[in-house]
C-alpha cells in the first residue's frame, strides 16, 4: 500500500483527491492547518502542516512517498507568498526524498509565461518542480464543473434557470469534475512516462455555453438557458464575493480576473478546450460528462464559497 500525503486536503479538490486515493487503497494523510478539522472524513489520518511554518514540513512528509500537492490562488493571495509556501514544501520533499510530487496546478498552465499573474506563479512552480531532484508531474484541469454550485454561479442558476457564465457564446469549454481531476492524478501518480510532464486536461467533451445550459436542464429537469455574463461584470462580483471587506485586494482581484478571463474567450484555441482522446485512451479513463455530473449533484446543492484573500497583495504587485 503506498502512502501519500494530500496538501491542500481541506479544500473541495484536495477533499476529492482523498476520496479517490481511498477508494483505490492508498493509505491517505491528510495535511491539515487545524488539527481536528472537521473537513476531513472520519477516518482518514490527518497530519499538521503550514507551508509557512518549515519546522512542520519534515515530520507531516515522514512515512509517506507521494505528495499530491494543492495550493490556494496566487490571484487572491500574494504570489510571493504562495511561491514561499511552495519552495519551503520543495526543499522538504527533497530532503525527505520523496518518490513523485502530483501538483494540482488548478487551472490551465501554458509552457510560456502570459503576464497573468495566477498562471504565471504557476508556471514557475511546475518549472521549478521540474528541475527539482523530486520526480513530479503537473496536472492543469482547465475549469472545473463543480464551479457551477458555487456562490458566482449558483443563485443565478437556481433562482433564475439561467446559466451566467463569462464565456463568450461561441466558446467551446471542457468542464472537468474535481473528481476526475483527482482519478487523472491518481493514474498519472505511477506513470513513469508522466514524470517531469505538464498535462492540460479538461473533461470528455467542449460545449459551448448554451449547450452546458442544455446538459444542466436536461439533468435537472427544468430549461436552463445560457447568459453570457459580461466579463467585466464578472471580475467585479468576484472581487466584492472574495475580498468583501478589503477594497483594495478586491480591486486587484478584479483587475486579474477581468484580464485573464479577457484571455481565456479571445484566445485561439481557447485554454478551456481540450482535447482529451489521447489521454483518455492512454490511461484508459472515462471521465463524467456535464449531464451526468449534473445528475449527481442537485441543484438545491450550495457549496460555501472557499478561498478568498488570506495574505492581501502587497500593493503594485505586478499582473
Ligand atoms: N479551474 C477552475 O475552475 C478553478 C475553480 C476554483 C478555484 N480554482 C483555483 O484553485 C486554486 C485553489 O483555490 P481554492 O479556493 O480551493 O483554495 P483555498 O481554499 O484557498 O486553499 C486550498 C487549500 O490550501 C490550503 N492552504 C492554504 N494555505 C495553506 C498553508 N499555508 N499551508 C498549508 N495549506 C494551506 C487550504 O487549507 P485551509 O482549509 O486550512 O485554508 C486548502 O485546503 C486557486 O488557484 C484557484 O484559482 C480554479
């Protein structure tokens, strides 16, 4: 039985990543900030750990020989931060030397440098692992499906059957579950040929917005339509959803958001789509469409939203 430690495992990806590792017999630790969070599952072994606090690394790393590695936004948190966070991480795990990192990179990762900030810390995260003595694999999920319960997308869709997204109309997206992000981890973990890999997945197929609203309706049994939400309107609700009480970090969230999700529809191809047959065919995956995922969670569902500003941005930090 392998053991792996899951950083990032109080936040719903991390949460599903130790769901999947369980159910395929990997004995699973959680990393928590806490001790006793009530997030974990009863259980599942739990283990302190702060990125920020070094002298916590070596003992949460001892006993395990995979990491899968989850890290907060460096769009709502200093990047600075998150960076230090991580390479406080990294020179534990050489030291510790740990067999294979699996980072979560939690959003479309591109092999250059684009002037956004969340992609570009990122970037140099994945490079930085990569010339790491720890053998790692970066995994990008470009949009997750689960956004669709939570607090930017939710009450429009319960409230109003209406779909209000940031994406332009004609934009093909690949929505993929947290839980398939966390099965494609779980198969690339032992792979060999993965090591020193960035691989951009997405789901099983690229709808368009009124198509995603179709799939929602057909799930849940009601019409659902498509509303191209205007992307400054987005970027500005984002802001005031993450940073409610900080003008100036919902400001630069703002700003960020409005610029990279600007990117994302204007792109061509758009970072969003994916093509997934490839992979899927290698590791013989099938991953859950909007319809079905739609299917097995209920509408009347609300995540709280997670996330958010913990460590505002130093002011003039670059985008
Ligand atoms: N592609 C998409 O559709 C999509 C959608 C949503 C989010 N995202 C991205 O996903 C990433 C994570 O977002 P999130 O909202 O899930 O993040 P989050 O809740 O802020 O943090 C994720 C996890 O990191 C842990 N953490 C925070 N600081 C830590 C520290 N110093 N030491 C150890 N663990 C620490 C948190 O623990 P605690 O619970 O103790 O805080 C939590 O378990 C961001 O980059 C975001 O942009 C992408």
């Amino acid at each position: 039985m392998q053991g792996v430690l899951v950083i990032g495992a109080t936040g719903d990806q991390g949460a599903a990543q130790v769901d999947v590792l369980r159910a395929a017999g990997w004995a699973v630790v959680a990393a928590v900030r806490q001790p006793g969070d009530p997030r974990i599952p009863p259980g599942v072994d739990s283990v302190p750990l702060d990125l920020h606090a070094p002298e916590t690394l070596a003992p949460a790393l001892a006993g395990v020989d995979t990491v899968f590695l989850n890290l907060p936004s460096a769009s709502f948190n200093d990047p600075e931060w998150i960076l230090q966070g991580f390479e406080n991480f990294l020179k534990a795990a050489e030291k510790a030397a740990i067999s294979r990192i699996v980072f979560n990179a939690s959003l479309y990762v591109g092999p250059s440098e684009t002037g956004h900030v969340a992609h570009d810390t990122r970037l140099r995260i994945i490079e930085r692992l990569f010339a790491s003595s720890v053998d790692a694999t970066a995994v990008c999920p470009v949009i997750f499906m689960d956004n669709l319960l939570r607090g930017w997308a939710l009450p429009s869709l319960r409230d109003r059957q209406v779909l209000s997204y940031p994406h332009n109309p004609d934009l093909p997206v690949s929505w993929i579950c947290l839980s398939d992000v966390a099965r494609i981890m779980l198969a690339v973990a032992t792979d060999p040929a993965a090591v020193n890999r960035r691989l951009v997945v997405g789901g099983p197929e690229a709808l368009r917005g009124e198509q995603t609203a179709a799939a929602l309706g057909r799930a849940w049994g009601r019409p659902i339509r498509f509303e191209s939400l205007p992307v400054a309107q987005f970027a500005r609700q984002m802001g005031q959803l993450f940073a409610p009480d900080d003008p100036a970090t919902a400001a630069r969230i703002e700003r960020d958001l409005a610029a990279v999700y600007r990117w994302y529809n204007e792109s061509v191809p758009s970072p969003f789509t994916v093509d997934m047959r490839e992979f899927l065919s290698r590791y013989s995956l099938e991953l859950q469409t909007v319809e079905t995922w739609a299917k097995a969670h209920p509408l009347s569902q609300e995540y709280i939203p997670t996330g958010g500003a913990r460590h505002p941005q130093s002011a003039g930090q670059a985008s």
